[in-house]
C-alpha cells in the first residue's frame, strides 16, 4: 500500500463551491446519546488508559463503556445495568419516524435555532 498525497487531486467541483455543511451522523452511540465533558488542564490525560477512559465523543461510547470507574461506564452502568452495547440495535433500528425538527432544542446546549432547516436556512445552506 502506497501514501497517497490528497493535495496532488484535485477536489471535486461541488466541494471547491462549498461554504459551509453539516454533517448529521448517528449509530448505536444515539441510543444512550451520553459522551463526558472533556477533561482539561495541565496533564488531563497522564496514560492512553484514561485517554480512553474519559473520552469525551459519544461515537466512543461502546469503547469508553468498558472502563467501569471511567464516565461513561458509571453512566452506562447506572442506566443500562450489564447489558451490553449491542443491546443498542433493536433500539436503534425501532427509531424509524424520529423527529430530526425537534433535535436542536432538545440539546442540553440549547441551539439557538429551533430547527435544522432554520438553522440552514440562516447559515445560508
């Protein structure tokens, strides 16, 4: 397998015309949607262990899950019991008329827009 260099290609036309995007994702890290406010300061992480034991992105809590003193561990363990990630699916896959619209206010960060198409719709998507 040989390097490629991305800057030797040129982009696509619809990326080079690009402002601005969003990009929405979820999986199974959706059903609990928990990730730990990251750790900051001088020497937030001494080893790769609590690296990944306080990882602060819900994409990684299947992972961080697993790290019973960690977070996401006391969260998982609070709310889930034992059961274990995969228990997830047949959530996630019952989750077919999900109400995107009402997503952005209930964040605990509250968005300032009430929904994804005003918030489009302002940043000029």
């Amino acid at each position: 397998m040989s390097a490629v260099n991305i800057h030797r290609h040129q982009a696509p036309a619809w990326f080079e015309a690009a402002d601005f995007g969003i990009f929405i994702h979820w999986g199974l890290y959706s059903v609990p949607a928990f990730a730990p406010a990251p750790v900051t300061g001088p020497g937030k992480h001494p080893t790769l262990y609590e690296q990944f034991k306080h990882q602060p992105y819900a994409e990684w809590y299947g992972n961080s899950m697993l790290f019973p003193t960690g977070p996401t561990g006391q969260y998982h363990r609070a709310h889930y019991g034992n059961a274990p990630y995969s228990d997830f699916a047949a959530t996630f896959r019952e989750a077919r008329n999900v109400d995107v619209e009402a997503w952005p206010m209930r964040s605990p960060r509250r968005m300032p827009s009430t929904s994804w198409s005003s918030l489009s719709t302002t940043t000029g998507l």
